[in-house]
C-alpha cells in the first residue's frame, strides 16, 4: 500500500499488535501517515 501511488485501503479480518508495528515502521521510512477506522487501514502519501 504505502509503495503504490496515491491513497490506499485495505479492510481486515482484525488489526493485530503485529500489523500497529509494521505500520510504526513504515511510517518511520516513508512520508505518509496510515489511519485504522474498526478493521479499514488506510494510507495517505504527503503531498
């Protein structure tokens, strides 16, 4: 998600402790900022 262009998302069975630290990460390499509403992870790239 956070490699492609543009915004994403992606809706999940469950958001687990192991997906929160893959996104903390990403978030430390790449310019943008992931958003979890319920199960729907979305990213937004920085403009």
């Amino acid at each position: 998600m956070a490699l492609g262009q543009g915004k994403s998302s992606v809706r999940v069975s469950k958001v687990t402790n192991h997906t929160k630290t893959n996104i903390w990460v990403i978030e430390k390499f790449l310019e943008g900022k992931f958003e979890i509403n319920d199960n729907i992870i979305t990213w937004t790239p920085k403009v």
